[in-house]
C-alpha cells in the first residue's frame, strides 16, 4: 500500500498496532459468529438486529483497512532529550495566562487525541507551536476563539 506519510510516536505506532490486531483476531470473528446467528434465528429483510451486524461488520473492515494503511505508511519520530525547538512528537508545556498549564505532544493526525493531551500538527495549537521555543508567546486563532500563551517547557 502507499499513501501518505503517516507521522507516529512509538507509543502511538503500538496502539494502532494493538487495534489492528485485535479487530482482526477478536473482533472480526465476534462479528461474524453474531451475524450466523443472527442469519440463523430470522428473516433476515425485517431483523434490524442483522443489519446493525452488517452495518458494524463493515465499520470493523473499514477500520481495518485504515489501520493497515497508516501503519504501512508510518514513519516513527525518533525520540529525544531536551528540544530546543518544538517539533513533531515534542511534549509542550504552555500557560495562558489566568489558568493553570497545559502538556501537549504534538502528532500526526492519526493518533491525535486533544483529551488526552496528543494534538496534532496540523491542528491551529499544534501548527502555532511548531518551530517555537521556551519563553515564546503564541496566539493561535482557533474554531473556539482566539487564544494567547506562553511556551514554558519543551521535552
């Protein structure tokens, strides 16, 4: 398969690793022995229970295929000590002002997640942060408004 680069942390790359394995060892199968059963119990034009299967059957493969896809096109960031830039898998303390700080790891969009603190780069925050350094001030004008803070610490 080829596509575009799909840049992954280590941690990232073994998650995704970790999802492809188990949707293809339990979950498929999961999904296909409900939908024998379900084939078996009914008439399968009027059981909205078989065409849920179907429809999450198709999720699980879809999901597979993408899964598939970044991993073969993945390239792992190297990782590293002090940074003296922020950069791709860099994690990065900022603080606006009033409120407490704020850690991020900044990533490629296939392992972003803003709640647990994984922003992608090419998110408004993470696009804004690329390039910076400790002590920088940063205004990034977001989907939920604009916002200014200070970069405090780079890993």
């Amino acid at each position: 398969m080829t596509g575009v680069v799909q840049f992954l942390t280590p941690e990232g790359r073994g998650r995704l690793a970790a999802e492809l394995e188990f949707l293809q060892t339990v979950k498929r199968s999961e999904v296909a022995a409900n939908l024998k059963s379900a084939r078996d119990d009914a008439d399968l034009n009027e059981n909205a229970g078989y065409q849920e299967l179907k429809r999450e059957q198709a999720f699980v493969e879809g999901r597979i295929r993408e899964l598939a896809s970044i991993l073969a096109n993945a390239q792992v960031l190297k990782a590293k000590g002090a940074r003296d830039l922020v950069s791709l898998g860099a994690r990065v303390t900022v603080a606006e002002e009033g409120r407490d700080s704020e850690t991020y790891q900044i990533v490629g969009w296939a392992e972003a997640d803003p709640l647990a603190g994984r922003i992608s780069y090419e998110s408004p925050v993470g696009a804004a942060l690329l390039g910076r350094r400790v002590g920088d001030r940063v205004t990034v004008d977001a989907p939920g408004g604009v916002f200014h803070f200070e970069i405090i610490a780079i890993r």
